[in-house]
DNA sequence: AACGTTTCCAACCGCTCGAAT
DNA sequence: AATTCGAGCGGTTGGAAACGT
C-alpha cells in the first residue's frame, strides 16, 4: 500500500537525508533556532517539508540525541513505562533523556514486545489483557487501562465513522490500535449494554435510532458468546459488508467457540 | 557464492489537538 | 462559534543489513 506522496508534488525531496542536508538543517537551526518548521525549509534552503525537517531534527540532529544500543536500565524503564502510559511513546520519552519517541517506539516493537510476549503468562481466560488503551488527549487524567474487552458495540460502530470495517476493530478488541480508543469507548467497555433480540430488530432501530444505553443493564462477563454470535449475525447479514465484519469479530473474541457454517 | 527470508530503523503518513484568526 | 493552520503524535512502511539455507 502507497500512499500518496505530500511533498513530492511539491517538487520537494524525500527519503534519506543526505549529510550535506544535515549539515544545512544543524547550522540553520543552530543559527536561528527552529521556529516556523513550515517556513524553516524555505529560508534554510533545503528542498524538504516542514515536517521531514522537524522529524530529522527531533530524531537524530539534535545534540542531545543519545545514540547507541538501550542500556538493560532503559530497556527496564521502557518496560515499566510502557505498562502504566501504554503506546505513548512522547510520554515514555520525555522519562528517557536523550532517547526519542521514534527511537523507543523501534526498540519495542523489534524487541521488548517480543521478549514480553515470551514471558507474558495469558489470563484464566486465555487471552491477554492489553493494556495499551490510553487516549493521548487524557494526559490530565488518571491512567485508564482496558482490560480484556466484555463485549463490543455494534450499534456504535455502525453508526461511528471512523470505525469501519475489520481494520478498526482492533480498537476495540484490544489491538494495537490505541490511537482509535476514545475515552467514551472505554467507558463504554466497562459497562457495555445487554443485547437482546428487540435490540437487533430492525423496528426498533427505526423507531429509535438514538436508543438509550442507561435503558440496559450492564453485562456480566464472560458473556455467553453463543448467544450473542446469533443476534449480530442476524443484524450484520443486513449490512453492507456487514458480514465480512461480523465474521472477524467473531473468529477474532470468540476463540473458544466453534463457528458453523454458513 | 547466491539467493531467500527476517530484522531493524529512519522516514513517511494521516490524524488529532490547541492556538490563532 | 467556526474555521484554519502548525505542531506533535503514533502507526506504518521501504529498504538496507543481517542471517539462514
């Protein structure tokens, strides 16, 4: 998948930085600090974007940048990090001098995640509890962790565009997507509706597509899968596409049930 | 030595947020 | 209050390097 260039286009270059580039960039902003990032490419001469100049900067030019292998202590802090903020990487940084976002976002995905999921024990239920479900704009907030999803929301999902189809379900299954979790979502997790077959009924969404979540009661888990795989897979198999979405749902929580054919 | 596969990391992209207008 | 814009963030990718056969 390739995505279209920003700044190609714009008859600007991208890829490697050549050093000669470096050089530009360090003497410039060593000269007249950073500023406007978008206008500094222009003045400094450099036929980069903004944000490519800011990113070389930020991950490699500045002086302080420690470079160099993760001391078994940084690796221990990003570990303990990790586990309380989740994917905030700025914020795991900022605990690190010297080390980038960037930089420690590499290092956990090519390392500390494998070496965890080595020694990671799963809970009684089988599967693992992810605990990287941190909405970045909550950085007043207490950490809010999610634990092992109870169940998930079909009408908020059909009725939320950004949510669409099985690649967004990982936020809420507990993927590694932890931008897409929004506080509400949480919220919704911890205390997630009943589904009941007047529900599901097409009559009902009609006469009340804005139907009260305070109306149903919280649902216990684990819940009974079964149950719950025969009421979606009525209401899906009306969707477009709704199928193909009600199918990974289920292949993807339902992992101790067997799945009949259809 | 040649080739295929895996790992690693720099750099990119789209998205969100907050400030400015 | 609504819109625009720049900065920053986290997820993803491309390609070089390392490794295995």
């Amino acid at each position: 998948m390739v995505r279209a260039p920003c700044c190609e286009k714009m008859g600007l270059k991208k890829g490697p930085w050549a050093p000669e580039e470096d050089h530009i960039l360090t003497s410039y902003i060593q000269k007249h600090g950073h500023g406007n990032w978008r206008a500094l490419p222009k003045q400094a001469g450099l036929l980069r974007c903004g944000k490519s100049c800011r990113l070389r900067w930020i991950n490699y030019l500045k002086p302080d940048i420690k470079r160099g292998n993760f001391t078994i202590e940084e690796e221990e802090t990003i570990i303990k990090l990790h586990d309380m903020l989740g994917n905030r990487w700025s914020a795991i940084a900022a605990k690190l001098p010297g080390r980038t976002d960037n930089e420690i976002k590499n290092v956990w995905h090519t390392n500390l995640k494998k070496r965890l999921l080595k020694t990671d024990q799963p809970n009684p239920n089988g599967r693992r509890i992810n605990k990287s479900k941190i909405k970045r704009s909550d950085s007043n907030s207490s950490i809010v962790t999610q634990s092992e999803p109870a169940n998930f929301n079909f009408r908020e999902m059909e009725t939320t565009s950004a949510c669409t189809a099985s690649s967004d379900f990982s936020s809420v299954t507990g993927g590694d997507n932890s931008k897409n979790i929004k506080s509400e979502d949480i919220e919704s997790l911890e205390t997630m509706p009943v589904i009941d077959e007047s529900f599901w009924s097409e009559a009902a969404i009609d006469e009340n597509p804005t139907m009260s979540s305070q109306s149903l009661t919280p649902l216990q888990y684990p819940f009974n899968y079964e149950e719950t795989f025969q009421q979606t897979h009525a209401y899906a198999s009306n969707l477009d596409d709704g199928m193909d979405f009600w199918y990974d749902i289920f292949t993807r929580t339902a992992d101790s049930i067997e799945l009949p054919e259809f």
